[in-house]
C-alpha cells in the first residue's frame, strides 16, 4: 500500500515542488514548526495577494532574485541559470535543457562553483524526470549531489545543505524502496541543520511547509499549518522571492487549499503560480482538475 501511494503522489511532487518531500510517506518525520497564526479571514487569498505583491515587489516577475542560493555569481552566468530554470518550470524539451546545461557547466564561475555544478545537474535532471527519462534523471541527480558535498570542504552550509536535500529528496523518489528507506531520514535531518544555520532559509521553510500540505493527514499532512507558515514566510520577505521560490510558494498554497476543500481559494492560487510559468505541467493540470 505505501508504494502505491508513493507512486501515485510521485507525478505532483515532480511538477509542482522542485525538492519533493513524499519521503514522509515512509518517514513522516520532517521538521514541525509551531503554528503562526490560528485564524484566516474569508478574504484571505485575496489580502495575502495584496500583501505579496505591495510589500515585497515581486508581482508576477519572480522579484529581484535571479536564482536563490548563490551570492557572487557574474551577472551574464546568473542569467543563463535563470533562463535554464525558467525552461525546467516550463517544461521545455529536455534536450535543449541538456544542450543549455552542458553550456553552463563548460563555463562554471571561480566562485561557487561546485554549488553552481549542482544545481545545474539538478535543473537537468528534473527536466528529464518531468518528460518520464528516470534513467537520465537519476545520473544527473546522483551528480548533483556528489557536486553539492563537494562544495562543502570548509565545514556544513545552508546552500550546501539545502542543494544535498534536493538531490536526495529527489532519489528517494525514483530510486528503490530501499534507498528510501535508508535516506528518507537524512531529509529532515538536513532540514534541521539548515535552519540551525540560517533560521530565515526560505528554501529549508518551503519545504517545511510542503511536508504540511502535500502528505494526507497520517503521514504528516497539515494544510491549515503549511498555509499558516507560507503567510508567514510571505510577509516576512519584503525583498522578495526567486521566481521558482515564488511558484513554489504559490503551488503549495494552492495544494493546501484543495486539501482543505476551498476550491475558490485553490484556483487562485494556482492561478497566480502557472502566471509566473504559463506551461508548468502541475498547475495547469490542478487547475482543469479544479475547474470540472
């Protein structure tokens, strides 16, 4: 019955949530956070919109920040990586995606290079995942993750972390049960010590919102919770999100609110996250799905 029902979430997880964290459905134990706020207004969406758009200028554009995670890339490398992601969460053709990687990684910057490497495996091989290419999703996965541990040789960081946390996540789901079994663990624990480094992490504080909203309830699954700790990351950003952060944020509180029953609220939501990718796969299918 677990497999089962880790196959049949596994399609949502690899459209909507870039680091998936259905390794709950044999661990169940990712970070809890306490609850943020009790109560939600019936205008909710429509205030929170308001405030996302106002307070931290990110609108429909995916904000200021190019690609999360990475504090001195050259401007023109930047923009190719913003440009690789953009065509992940697109889902363009997995060739061009490999023809636009290969690119970038014959080109790797002096500075945050095996961070760089990583995530440009990673963007690779969710693309393949996307088009249903396991094989090739689980050779550009196993390398990002290798390139993350190797940008690492000082000692544990929150970017380094958190591209490890990535990678796994996304093995856990395509490889056996018994990789799962052995580091579906590691998930929360990487989550733990990302936070531990940096509390504000926004990447380490989706996926602790998306373990809430994705999971049914015996495996974790809180939506009221995920929705309450989403608000909070909102509106504690004025500067703004990554596009691919933004969407993320979005996506989860569309899933939540559907969990919830609250189909006009999940429609909006889902509305705003496919107006920052018009052809993502997982918000335009949870929209028709929505709108029958």
């Amino acid at each position: 019955m677990l497999n089962s029902m880790r196959i049949k979430r596994t399609r949502q997880a690899a459209s909507a949530y870039p680091y998936t964290i259905f390794v709950t459905l044999i661990t169940a134990s990712l970070l809890a956070f306490p609850s943020v706020f009790s109560a939600f207004g019936q205008d909710f969406a429509g205030n929170l919109l308001r405030t996302l758009q106002a307070g931290n200028g990110s609108g429909n554009s995916g904000g200021s920040v190019p690609v999360s995670g990475f504090s001195s890339l050259p401007p023109d490398f930047s923009a190719e990586l913003a440009a690789l992601r953009d065509g992940v969460y697109n889902n363009a053709d997995p060739r061009e995606i490999l023809q636009q990687g290969q690119k970038l990684l014959g080109s790797l910057p002096q500075n945050e290079t095996e961070l760089a490497a990583s995530r440009i495996e990673y963007f690779i091989a969710r693309s393949f995942k996307e088009h249903g290419d396991k094989k090739s999703a689980v050779i550009h996965f196993e390398a990002a993750l290798e390139y993350a541990k190797k940008s690492m040789p000082s000692g544990e960081t929150a970017e380094g972390l958190m591209a490890i946390t990535r990678a796994l996540s996304e093995l856990c789901l395509l490889k056996d049960m018994a990789f799962l079994i052995s580091n579906g663990p590691k998930i929360s624990q990487y989550t733990k010590r990302i936070l531990s480094l940096d509390l504000s992490h926004v990447g380490a504080l989706i996926t602790s919102a998306a373990s809430k909203a994705y999971p049914p309830p015996i495996f974790g699954g809180n939506p009221r919770q995920a929705i309450a700790e989403l608000t909070a990351l909102l509106k504690a950003k004025p500067e703004g999100f990554s596009r691919d952060d933004l969407f993320d944020i979005r996506a989860c509180m569309g899933t939540a609110y559907e969990k919830l029953g609250q189909k006009s609220d999940a429609v909006f939501w889902f509305s705003k996250a496919q107006e920052l990718y018009p052809n993502n796969s997982y918000a335009r299918e949870e929209l028709e799905k929505l709108k029958q």
